[in-house]
C-alpha cells in the first residue's frame, strides 16, 4: 500500500507540472474567413483564433465575401505575423460565388431597389478582384500554402474524423465546393460554427453574396449547426474603451492594437468601430456560456432570383397547436395529433442552434484575455 500510495503521488506530481494546454485537449478548428483586414470583425476573430491557447488552428482558409480573395489571403497571412503564428498554413479559396455575381445584383437593385447597405466586394466603389495593398508595415514574407481551400478542408477532416470544428465566418462557398467534392467529410464534422443569416429572416452579406453556397452548406447534416446571426454580433461593439484594456493589459498584440485601433484615424467616410460578429462566433467556441440563450431554428437561404433573394428563411418549431377562433373547416374540435404530425420541419433541413441573447461583459473579458495572452 505504501508503495501504491508513492506512486500516486508521483504520477499527480507530473500531471500538475504539465501546462494547462498539455492536460485540457485543444479544439481543434478549421477556420475559413472573408480576411479583410487591417481592422474590423474578420482580422480580429483570426487574432483570437491564432493567440486562443484553447484552440488547435489547424489553417486559415480565404474566400472573397467583405474583401476579394486576394487582398483577403494578404491580410490572414498578416494575421499569423502579427500573432507570431506563422506555423498556421494559410490557403485561398475562391474568388467569386457559385452563381451570383456583380451584375446579377445591380439588375436586382434596379428592379427591386437596393436593400443591403454593404455590399462588400460587390460595393460599387470596391477595388478590382486582383489588386491588393500593403498592411501596415509592408506586406507579409509568408505566403499561402499551395492549392485549393476545398481540398484543404477535406483532406484536413479527413486526417482528423470527427475532432474538427469548422469556423465558417464569410460566405459559404469553399465549404459548399468541399461538401459538393466529397459529402463524406459532413458526418467528419464535429461541428460547423457559422457567422451569418438573420435570426429575423432578413439579409446578411455573408449568405446574401453567395446564397447558392449557404443553402448548399445548411441543407447537409451535420452533427452540430451552430449559428451566430447578424442581430447577436450586434449585441457587442468594437469601441475605443475596450481597445485600451487591450493595450493596458499588454501582450504581444499590444502595440498592434495600439497603432492600428488608437493611433490611425480612420479614412474619410469610414468608422474604426464596428459590430464583433466574427469574435462573438470565435468565443462562442471556446466558452459557450458567452451566449445566454439560442433557440432551435430550421434555416436554409432564399435562392429564387427575386427580391429576397439571398435572405434568410427560417421554420422554428411551434410550442403547441395553433388555436383558433372558430373551427370554421368543420364541427369538430381540434384534432392534436393530425396538427402535430403536419407541423413539421421541411425535410431538406436540420436543427441549427441560433445564438439569441449575448453576455456581453463575459464576452468582452474573454476577448481581452485572447489578445493580451
């Protein structure tokens, strides 16, 4: 007994010398990013995703959505200097939608008037898919792994069955072509995050750009759908206050945050601050108890070419039957069974959980411990 007891001991003295990274597993993430940068949602999430010690970012991959593709894959690359995480391969993604295109949305607009405000790299007045520009300091010396976004991400679960999360955080097209490649990778999946769609049925860039994509990705049943919508990630704000508790509390960031939140104005017509959609879905990974409640929707994309093309559809369960006034189609009252047999989830869909309510000052604390780690 004396000698089992020595051996405990010893065994729990080793585990308690291990770092807190080596004895809690890592989550192991995919991330695939619209990568505008150098400000805003998108730059900042990957930041999180690249300096989070309780995340395993197995790669970035880029696809066009609040930027084009090339400038995009410029600033993820940027991304992992500026996080000292250059092991992190970074692969493009496609540039352009399955089917919609520039064109197609200014033939809409001029039929049903333009009802998205940011049009992202559809904006008219949007730089040319091929031109790129130099983030602060000049441009990054590592360049983007060979080859295609879609097979990075097949070939990535694939290597990992069921371990991945999938940080899908732009539009939807490089998961859409890899679900279309090789569906096998869906039940792989151990869960797919998204950032995107209205809890409300409204617009949203990131499934309004490429709606074929998004309805491609949503209608495949994954083992967890998890989905931070445009009115959650406008619970939190970017704002100058807490980009100085940032700089204050230090960290490898600190002066990038510093030069590029506190000391460059802003161009002309432009805001440094902003919704934080993308590092509201980022800390939703990490730390669930960031969102105070979610509710189970159905949801899939409007892709008839018409004025709602690109919203959101959504069928939530109902609580009950419905009640009604009169029984006007018939004498008789209300059948329960025949009604819940006919209500229904459409087929084609499956639950996602759509994050409703947000803990914003959790939400806050957790995102200032990532960048100043």
């Amino acid at each position: 007994m004396r000698k089992l007891a020595i051996l405990v001991f010893a065994l729990a003295s080793i585990l308690l010398c291990l770092p807190a990274s080596a004895q809690q597993k890592k989550i192991k993430v995919i991330a695939d990013q619209d990568s505008a940068g150098p400000q805003g949602t998108n730059f900042l999430s990957l930041l999180m995703l690249l300096r989070a010690p309780q995340i395993d970012l197995l790669g970035i991959t880029t696809v066009s959505g609040d930027q084009w593709v090339e400038p995009a894959t410029v600033f993820a690359l940027w991304a992992t200097e500026q996080a000292g995480r250059t092991d992190v391969p970074v692969i493009k993604g496609a540039e352009r939608p399955l089917v919609n295109t520039k064109r197609d949305t200014e033939l809409r607009e001029a039929l049903y008037g333009s009802y998205v405000e940011w049009h992202g790299s559809f904006n008219p007045d949007a730089p040319k898919p091929s031109e790129t520009w130099a983030p602060p300091g000049g441009f990054p010396k590592v360049r983007p792994r060979p080859g295609r976004a879609a097979d990075f991400i097949i070939d990535t679960i694939r290597a990992n069955p069921g371990e991945v999360v999938l940080y899908v955080a732009g539009p939807m097209t490089n998961v859409a072509l890899a679900v279309r490649m090789d569906p096998g990778i869906v039940p792989l999946t151990k869960a797919i995050y998204i950032m995107g769609g209205s809890s409300s049925g409204g617009p949203e860039l990131n499934w309004w750009w490429d709606p074929e994509a998004a309805s491609i990705v949503l209608r495949e049943p994954w083992k967890e759908i998890v989905v931070t919508p445009f009115e959650a990630g406008a619970q939190v704000w970017s704002r100058e206050k807490l980009m100085r508790r940032v700089v204050d509390a230090g960290g490898p960031l600190a002066n990038h945050v510093k030069q590029v939140y506190l000391e460059t104005p802003a161009p002309a017509g432009t805001t440094m601050w902003s919704m934080m959609w993308d590092e509201l879905t980022v800390a939703s990974i990490i730390d669930s108890s960031v969102i105070k409640r979610s509710e189970t929707m159905y949801l899939d994309v409007d892709i008839d070419h018409g004025p709602k093309y690109g919203h959101t559809v959504i069928w939530k369960p109902p609580s009950d039957v419905p009640t009604f006034f009169l029984p006007y189609s018939g004498p008789r009252p209300v059948d329960r069974e025949k009604w819940l047999g006919h209500l229904t989830p459409p087929a084609q869909l499956h639950p996602a959980s759509v994050q409703m309510d947000v803990d914003a000052a959790k939400f806050e604390k957790l995102f200032v411990e990532l960048l100043s780690h």
